[in-house]
C-alpha cells in the first residue's frame, strides 16, 4: 500500500479535510461570541457533536449508493462552500447551521475514510493499511486547530482561516476527482 500513489492521495484528502473540522470544532465558541456576540458557545458545540453523528450514519448509506469517493466529493464541496459562508455567519441561527453542516461533512469523512481504504486495499490488512491512513489525523489535529488560532492571533479574526481552509477543502475535492484504484500486481 506504502507504494501505490492512491495511499498518499487518500492521506492527503484525510488531512485537508480533517482540518477544516477541527479548526471549527476547536474554535466554534470563540466563534460563536466573536462573530455573534453569543456568550452560550456550547450549544454549537453540542450541535456539530449531533450532527457529526448523523453525517456518519447519512455518509454511509448515501456512500452504499453512489459510492465513497462521490459521496467524499459531495462532503468536501459542501464543507467548502459552509467554511466560505462561515465569513458572514454572524448570528447564533447562522452559527448553529455551519455547526450543523460541518458535523455533517466532518462525520462524513469518519464514515467513508475507512470504507474508502478498504475499497482500495481490500479486507485484509484493513487494520494496519487504514491506521496508516488515519495518521493523517494526527497532522490536521495539529495544523486545524492551529491554523484557526494562529489566523485570529495574527489578524484578529478567524476570515483567513476560513478561507484557507476552504482552498484546502478544494483541493481535497480535486484529489478524490482524480483518484483510482492501485492495479493488482
């Protein structure tokens, strides 16, 4: 698996859209008093918690018929176009929605990422190959949550990040549009 390209592909998408996440999930109660001046920042919490369960369970039956890398494509898209939008969510309803969308999109990378691999790579082997893949994790747990911090640091808002992550969301999308299985040997 180490020496096929569609591996590093799969990690890559895995980091660019992990982040985006996780730049929200570490940040949306900063997010929701700084861009809605709402002081109950754990409710958003609570709703892209809900609803990152409920993309994980949607993802999967969505995936079943259309398969995972459509479906990937449609979550990354989505989250892209909601990381643009989160520039402008500016009251506690449009706070609770992005939360909502990227609950949706961040379960969905969850539900798909492993059925992805082993649509690859197969059944066997699915525990080493897909925690190879989901070392990808540990890079966006520290380059999302970082990136959104270090943005609003810098330029006293989280607007950059946003849209970095967006590009990145993008960028993910374009990779599961051009991704294919390894030939067998």
């Amino acid at each position: 698996m180490l020496l096929t390209i569609p591996f590093y592909t799969l990690w890559i998408m895995f980091v660019l859209a992990a982040s985006a996440g996780l730049l929200l999930i570490s940040n949306i109660a900063i997010i929701a008093k700084e861009q809605a001046a709402w002081e109950a920042g754990f409710i958003p919490v609570m709703i892209l918690a809900i609803f990152n369960t409920i993309g994980r369970f949607g993802s999967g039956a969505v995936s079943d018929r259309i398969g995972r890398t459509n479906t990937l494509i449609i979550s990354f898209m989505v989250q892209a176009i909601n990381m643009f939008l989160f520039t402008f969510y500016a009251s506690p309803l449009a706070i609770n929605l992005g939360a909502a969308v990227t609950g949706i999109c961040y379960g969905a990378l969850f539900a798909l990422m492993p059925a992805a691999t082993a649509d690859f790579y197969g059944l066997k082997n699915l525990g080493v190959n897909y925690g190879l893949v989901f070392t990808a994790f540990g890079v966006a747990g520290v380059s999302g949550s970082l990136l959104g911090g270090r943005i609003r640091d810098l330029f006293g808002s989280y607007t950059g990040a946003y849209i970095i992550c967006a590009v990145m969301l993008i960028a993910a999308m374009a990779l599961a549009l051009v991704i294919r299985k390894p030939k067998k040997e």
